[in-house]
C-alpha cells in the first residue's frame, strides 16, 4: 500500500470504531491540553460564581442589617425628642417635686475679656 492510501485508511472513520469508543479515545488524546485547559475554566467559572453569590447575600444581609438600625435610631431620637420636651420636663419636675421654677427673665450671653 502506498503512504497515501494507509493515510486515507487513518482518516476514514469506522463504524466499529465509533461503537468501541476508539475515535473518542484519539481525539481526546490529541486535545488533552485542551481538554484540561477547558476544565481548569469550567472549576474557575464555578469557584468565581460561588464566591460572587456568597458577596451578595452578605451585601443583602448587611443591608437589612443597616435599615433596620436606621429605624432603630429614628425610633430612640423620637423617644428622646419627646422626653426631652419642655412641658414633659415641667410635669417631671412637678411629679417629683422638686424646687425648681421657670426662668423669668431670659437667657443671656456673657462676653468674656480679651484674652492677652
């Protein structure tokens, strides 16, 4: 047989060589690196994938985390707002009896010296 028919031979492909699992073990062992470069990519993908989803369910986690102290401020700075209040002060003052009166006369600024 010459070069060019036992070439041709080698391409060809059978039926029981397809059925044997044989062609699919050539061409897997030609594309071996191939073959592994594209699993290397695929675990890559994966991992990246993986590590992004457990980013945003933190991010989420943290965001619920911050509303809800957010109104957790907003409720004690009302609370305060209201305890703080003048009239509530007065009928605390008054309920504990203590001596203490309302100022008459208002507030006023004291300029101190220049200093040297």
């Amino acid at each position: 047989m010459s070069k060019e028919k036992k070439n041709k031979a080698k391409n060809t492909i059978r039926i029981n060589d397809i059925l044997s699992g044989q062609m699919f073990y050539d061409v897997f062992r030609h594309q071996f690196k191939l073959v592994l470069l594209v699993m290397l990519l695929i675990l890559f993908y994966i991992n990246n994938r993986y590590a992004c989803q457990k980013q945003i369910i933190e991010l989420d986690k943290l965001k619920k985390e911050l509303t809800d102290t957010k109104y957790e401020a907003l409720a004690q700075s009302s609370i305060l707002l209201e305890r703080s209040r003048q009239s509530r002060i007065e009928d605390a003052i008054n309920k504990k009896e203590i001596d203490l009166e309302i100022a008459t006369t208002p507030p006023y600024l004291i300029q101190g010296g220049e200093e040297p």
